[in-house]
C-alpha cells in the first residue's frame, strides 16, 4: 500500500516531461517500455484506481492474511499480476 501511496504521490506531484515520462515507465500501453510490466501494478495515474487497489488490498488482502498468512497473499498477488500482465502483453 506504501508503495500505491508513494508512486501516485510522485506522479501527481511531477510536472510536464517527468509526468509523460512516469507514464512511459510506470503504466502499461502501447508506447510505454517494457518496465510497465511489472510496476502497472502499484503505479497509478488516477486517484479512482489508486483508491479501489488500496481498498481492496486492505479489506480483501488483510482478511486473507490473516486466515492464510501472508507468504500465500503474496503468492496469489504475485500469480494475479503475472496473469494480468500476460493478457495485457497480449492485448497490446
């Protein structure tokens, strides 16, 4: 969630070049690099998706847990991005 936090807080807070530039790197679309893969998934450019992502990490993640420690979270947060990446790559 700090990591939600600190990236959108320095994309709002950049200005012109280093915004297009944050963009490039951090999100996922047809002209972003290749680095956009991994970080599209706590870089956000709208205060929308920042605030659903950190919800639902903190509901859904934090119960999850709890019931099932947090080594297993990560391990099904790691499999849903590399998921998610994979049909993004193969949408673009």
């Amino acid at each position: 969630m700090l990591a939600n936090a600190g990236f959108f807080g320095g994309y709002f807070l950049a200005t012109g070049p280093l915004k297009l530039m944050y963009q490039k790197y951090f999100t996922l679309s047809s002209t972003s690099t290749f680095t956009g893969l991994g970080l599209c998934h706590v870089s956000h450019t709208h205060v929308s998706s920042l605030l659903l992502n950190m919800g639902v990490l903190y509901t859904v993640g934090n119960l999850h847990a709890k019931r099932y420690g947090g080594m297993h979270l990560l391990t099904v947060m790691g499999a849903g991005c590399a998921l998610a990446s994979v049909l993004s790559l193969m949408s673009i």
